[in-house]
C-alpha cells in the first residue's frame, strides 16, 4: 500500500516538479540528531529551488510517500528500523514492519508513485574485494531496470569505483557528469575515473530523461554531481579513514547490509566528524541539482 502526502500528490496530478528522496540515508547513514537536520533541511533547499520533496520510508508496513518532518524525526531516531532493500520490501509489507529505504527501494516505490526524479548522497555499488565477497549493491541491479534518474555524489572510495563504471556500463546505466568529465568521489570531486558524458545545464540533463523515456529505454540515470571544492575532504586522509575502516570491518567480520552503516560509521568516527559535514554538504547541493532538473523535466513535459 502506497500512502502518497496530499500535496504530492497534488503536485504530481498538477505535473509540478517532484523530487524523491530516501530514508536509509536518515536511519543508517547518519547518526541523530545531525540525520534529522539533514533530511530537513534537504526538503528545504527543494522547496527552496522550487520543487515537492517527498521522502520515503516505511511504517508499518504502508510505503510512505513524502513524510512529515515528525516522521523524519521518527526515523532519525527509532531504533530498529530495517534498512530495506528490493528484496526485504514483500517481508516488510507482509509483516507491517518499520523500514529505511535504500537507493534500490527507494527507487521502486518512487516510479510507482510517478516520481522519476530522486536526490541521494551516495549510492551502494561493487565493493572492495567483490570478486571474492561478491558484495555488489542491488542499488546497480535497479538503476539497470527502473525508470528513475538518481542524482548523487558519486560513489565513495569504500566501493570499487573502477568496477562500479564497469558494472554500470554492463547494466546499461547512462552515467553522466554535472558539470564535470570525472566522476566525483563522494567526498572529494575527483576520482581520476572519466563518466560516460559530462552534462553543463539542468536543461540537458532533462533532455537526455526525456530521450531515454520517449525511447521507452527501461531503467534508470546516473547524474553524478561533484562536492563544491570547499567542503571536499582532502584525499589523503579520507583514503586513510576508508583503509582503516575497511580493516576494522574485516577484523570484527561485518558482512552483508550492516557493511556500508558500519563502513560509514566508521569513517566519520575516524575523521573526528569532518566526514559527515562533507557529506551533509553534497545532499544539499544535490538536492538543488536535483531540483532543478525536475524542474526543466516538467516543463518540457506540458
Ligand atoms: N552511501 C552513503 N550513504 C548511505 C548509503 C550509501 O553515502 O546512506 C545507503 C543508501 O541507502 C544506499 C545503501 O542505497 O546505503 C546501499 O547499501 P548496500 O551497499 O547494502 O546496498
Ligand atoms: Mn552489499
């Protein structure tokens, strides 16, 4: 059961510009209550930019499509709530269960409500080591099938990023650069990887939807924004955080979900908090690419 706020709603029936927004990112990603100020303020820059942000969890079982900022609050700080992938959605449902959506779920309840525009931080890909752990997020599976264009940061260095553009490639995902050749690293603009192609405008990038859905080409877009170099994290103690981190996930043998919370933990821990502004940082200036975009997809729409 999908439960859609009303002024979603509204502004989807309008055709008014909406931008999905997940929740994995609140209950996992970041610790309270720096999480809740986040998503809050993510909503703001949307509206702010002139758009509907709708984030989206899971209470009791209803898929929650734009929540309140008391259900924000709830997911920032409740403890036990699922992180919820495609896989965990039908069990979550069934059994009217508490859960944070992931890029991959969050994309999924986000097309059936008719939202085609999400903003993140980061996205899951293929870790470290897959070849032996075969830890590739189910992020990549989706972004190959559902018609959903996700702006992030890039993807971080506790992933493969050279293997994540293979996957990608493999999976027929368009990765595109905004305003940039490279692929951003998450916390630092670079990654010495080149994208498929680099975007310059907001009208671009909506045109190249607009193409990939005229075209009926299932699956979704990748539009990779670099963090503004003044809250980009210097290389070398980033990568040493990461290394660190990574050895202490192997010595206390996380695997499998709890891997990227644990990796993300860690790093901010590591990086005495530094980590976790850059991070907060790139959503927002996400959220106004993001929005933007939405934006020119609408009118191009009418
Ligand atoms: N990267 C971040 N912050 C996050 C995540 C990734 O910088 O919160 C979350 C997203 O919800 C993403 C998920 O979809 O982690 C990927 O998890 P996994 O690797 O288990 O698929
Ligand atoms: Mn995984």
């Amino acid at each position: 059961m999908l439960k859609i706020n009303p002024e979603v709603q509204k502004a989807l029936l309008e055709n008014k510009p909406v931008v999905a927004l997940e929740s994995t990112i609140i209950s996992h990603g970041m610790p309270y209550p720096r999480n809740v100020e986040t998503a809050l303020a993510v909503e703001k820059v949307i509206r702010d930019n002139g758009a509907i942000p709708a984030t989206i969890g899971i209470i009791d079982g209803d898929a929650i499509v734009g929540m309140t900022p008391e259900q924000i609050e709830e997911f920032g700080k409740r403890k036990g709530i699922i992180k919820a992938s495609r896989r965990d959605l039908p069990v979550i449902y069934a059994k009217k269960l508490w859960a944070a959506t992931t890029v991959a779920s969050t994309m999924i309840i986000a097309k059936q409500a008719g939202i085609e525009v999400f903003v993140t931080g980061g996205i899951g890909g293929v870790h470290r080591g897959a070849q032996e752990t075969m830890d590739i997020s189910a992020d990549l599976q989706e972004l190959a099938k559902t018609n959903v264009t996700v702006i992030c940061a890039g993807a971080k260095a506790i992933l493969d990023l050279p293997l994540t553009l293979e996957y990608l490639e493999t999976m027929g995902v368009p990765v595109l650069g905004f305003q940039t050749n490279e692929l951003p690293a998450f916390y630092s603009p670079n990654s010495g990887l080149k994208v498929d192609y680099r975007v310059d405008s907001y009208l671009e990038a909506a045109q190249i939807i607009k193409e990939k859905r005229d075209n009926n080409l299932q699956g979704g877009i990748l539009i990779t924004n670099p963090i503004p170099k003044e809250y980009a994290m210097d290389d070398t103690i980033i990568n040493a955080a990461i290394n660190e981190a990574i050895e202490r996930m192997k010595s206390e043998g996380i695997h499998g979900k709890e891997t990227t919370p644990y990796l993300l933990k860690t790093v901010t821990e590591l990086t005495g908090g530094d980590s976790l502004d850059s991070n907060i940082q790139l959503v927002l200036n996400n959220a106004k690419v993001g929005a933007n975009i939405a934006k020119e997809y609408c009118q191009m729409r009418k």
